[in-house]
C-alpha cells in the first residue's frame, strides 16, 4: 500500500496504523514511487495542497494500471465523488471514520470491493457514479463535474457566440473564457468548440423533459 498525503503527522500515523494489521503491508509514501513500488491500494488525501485530486488519481492509475485507489476526505460533495470515481477511484474513506471502518474500508477495496461512502450510499448520485463506471458512461459524469461557469459557458458556445462575446455576456476576461474552454474540452475529451457545441446539444436531447 502507499500513502499519499501532504501532513506528516497524518501520513505517518496512517502508516504506523496500517502497519500494524497483519494483512496490510505499506511500502512507500510518495506519488513519484509509484511506478517504483506497483501498489495494489493507494491512499489518497483529497485536501492534497500540492496537486488537484482527481488529477493526482488519474495519474496514479496511468502509472500503475493494477492499482486501487481509495480517496480519503471529510464529507466529500455527490459530485465529487462522481469526478473521482470517473477518475478512477475504487474507495472512499471519511476521515472521521472508526478506525476498524477505516481498516475494513481497506480490505475490501484491496480484495476487489468498491466503497463509496455511507452517507450516499442509494443516492441518485451513487447510481450516477456507478453507472459511469459499470456501464462506462463517462457522459454522466461529465455533467456532474462541470462546473456552474463552464456550463455557462458550454451554453453560449452552442448558441454561437465567440470568446470575446462570451467574455462580454459573462462580464469576465477574455483569458478566463479561454481557460474554461480549455478545461470544458479536457474534460470532455474534445478537441473543438464546435464538437463541444454538438456534445452540448446531444446532451439536451437526451435529457428527461419532466414537463406535462
């Protein structure tokens, strides 16, 4: 197992916690060694301060494809979960989890189990989060993860405005609008605002209308 987490105190104290389980062996505690070691579970911090989390869990599993991740947090939002697990994410572990949950949420991610936590289990966003993944529907996700302002900014994309047009309605930087659009289109994995235009229109035509 490695351990990935910006406070010493905590990283060390999980290890020592985890070393004494019979079971669990903790073999580094840093994202560079993970090439080095092959982990079977990661342990990630979500408050990480030196990188973004999700992006720390895509780059865990570029390097060591056979690995588990487990994200560690407070009370992650639905759509958090849904970011990470889309990431790649296996488990989630609250922080203020027991330390026999704590332990058990780690045996089980490591024989195969996923793990999302307590609190949303049979939420429409667990089902949301599951079904990206079971049915790989990285769509679903994506909707999740936007955020607020790239949404804007998908919409007036659709409509046909340009990032100056944009950046005028929106009242914000024209380099701020390109910022958005870079991070729309990584998400996304597209790579023009008119592919964006027609993912955005496809993703209206498949919404629900509730209507009537």
């Amino acid at each position: 197992m490695l351990i990935i987490d910006d406070n010493r105190l905590m990283r060390e104290g999980l290890s020592a916690l985890l070393k004494a389980q019979p079971d669990l062996q903790v073999v580094a505690d840093a994202l560079r060694q993970v090439p080095e070691v092959t982990p079977h579970v990661v342990l990630v911090d979500a408050g990480l301060g030196s990188c973004d989390g999700c992006r720390c869990v895509e780059q865990i599993r570029k390097s060591a494809l056979a690995a588990r991740v487990i994200v560690m947090d407070l009370l992650p939002a639905p759509e958090e979960v849904v970011a990470y697990v889309k990431a790649g994410a296996k488990g989630f572990i609250m922080k203020d989890a027991t330390v026999e949950d704590f332990v058990g949420a780690v045996r089980s991610v490591a024989r195969g189990l996923d793990v999302i936590p307590t609190v949303l289990t049979g939420t429409l966003l667990s089902h949301i989060a599951r079904d990206a993944v079971v049915h790989q529907r990285p769509e679903a996700a994506d909707a999740v993860r936007m955020t607020k302002r790239e949404q804007e900014v998908m919409q007036l994309i659709t409509e046909g405005l340009d990032n100056k047009a944009i950046a005028q309605r929106l009242g914000v930087a024209g380099d701020t609008v390109k910022s958005h659009v870079r991070n729309i289109l990584e998400k996304l994995t597209l790579h023009s605002r008119l592919a964006i235009a027609a993912h955005s229109r496809k993703s209206d035509a498949a919404r629900p209308n509730f209507s009537g």
